[in-house]
C-alpha cells in the first residue's frame, strides 16, 4: 500500500493533503480551483494570526521561502531537532495540511532509513495550474460538500462535522446543498442525488 501511495502521490494531477478527516486524501486536479478558494478565503485570517499558531506561521513562512523543502531540513532550519518538539512540529504541519495551505510528498529518493516529505505551499504546488472559477467560498464549500458524498455515496449526517476542518463553515454549505438537491437527506443519512435516482 506504501508503494501505491507513494506512486500516487508523485502524480502531477494528483496531490495529497488531509483536509478530508485529517487524514491523507487525494485529490484529482479537477478539484482544485474548488479547493483553491477555500485555500485562499483561510490565507488572509492566517497571515494575521486568527487560525495558526506562532509556530505553523513560522512553518508556512520557511516553506514558502524555501518553494520546497524536506522534512529533516525544515526542522533544522527552524532549530527544532530535539525530540521534545516532535509532537508540536508535526501537529503544526497536520494542522496546515488539513487547511491545504501546505503539500507534502513523500521524498522519492530518501536517504537509507529516512522517510520524510518534500513540504510545498499550495500556491507553489499547484502553481497555474489553476483554472480559476467564480465561486463564492460558500459556493465551493457546497460544491466540496455535494462532491465529496458523491464519492462517499451515503454518510450518516452526524459524522459529517469531523470531515472537514472548516465544519461551522459548512453546515450553511450542507443547508444550501439540501435546498438545491445538490445533495439529499434520507433519515439520518445524506446521499448522493444520482443514488435517489437508481
């Protein structure tokens, strides 16, 4: 499974983040520009210190500089080598991955015995390969949402507030997505529209 993941992750059209339950996810190209405005709508509220911590700032800060960095190297640039910060440093970089603010993919060539990811910001990941689209960031939350059951197919609705990071943000999107039948509610469960259909 190691193998496959890391063949995945190494895509162009493909990157891995853990906006979906903290958890690793891929997400397809064609979900981008929809990521992307989510991404952009949290940038402004980090930069001025109301989401991220001292340290995830100064984590976003040194990726960015640096445009692409391994995991190893960040530490050391940023003096946290000793074992007491490994629980924080590596929260810090979960907690930016579940914002999608930065990317991290499995260095190809590692040393012997060393596993570590090559960290990129979103921008820099993602780069222009972009196609900008005019959607509100309710808008693309819905669309995240109702793309997101699709996959899923049925979920109970309880266990959608751990999906995503930004879950108050999203109960208005889950609101929005039942009006318009972007999505469906059948008892405890949401299902996806094509479902209802079959």
């Amino acid at each position: 499974m190691a193998h496959v993941s890391r063949e995945v992750e190494g895509r162009k059209d493909i990157l891995a983040t853990r906006i979906f339950r903290r958890t690793k996810t891929f997400v397809a190209n064609e979900l981008w520009p929809i990521l992307d405005i989510t991404v952009k709508h949290h940038q402004e509220p980090a930069e001025k210190r109301k989401i991220l911590s001292e340290l995830e700032l100064k984590l976003l800060e040194t990726i960015e500089t640096e445009g692409s960095i391994r995991t190893d190297q960040l530490r050391k640039k940023l003096r946290l080598g000793a074992k007491e910060n490994n629980s924080r440093f590596h929260r810090s970089l979960s907690n930016l991955e579940s914002y999608a603010m930065i990317v991290g993919v499995e260095d190809p060539h590692p040393e012997k015995h060393m596993h570590a990811n090559i960290w990129q910001t979103w921008d820099t990941r993602t780069g222009e390969g972009i196609d900008r689209i005019d959607l509100s960031y309710r808008e693309a939350l819905a669309e995240l949402l109702e793309r997101t059951i699709d996959a899923c197919v049925l979920a109970h609705e309880d266990q959608m507030r751990k999906w995503f990071r930004w879950s108050v943000d999203m109960e208005a999107a889950k609101g929005e997505s039942l009006k318009n039948g972007g999505i469906i509610k059948a008892g405890p469960f949401i299902i996806a529209p094509r479902i209802s259909r079959s």
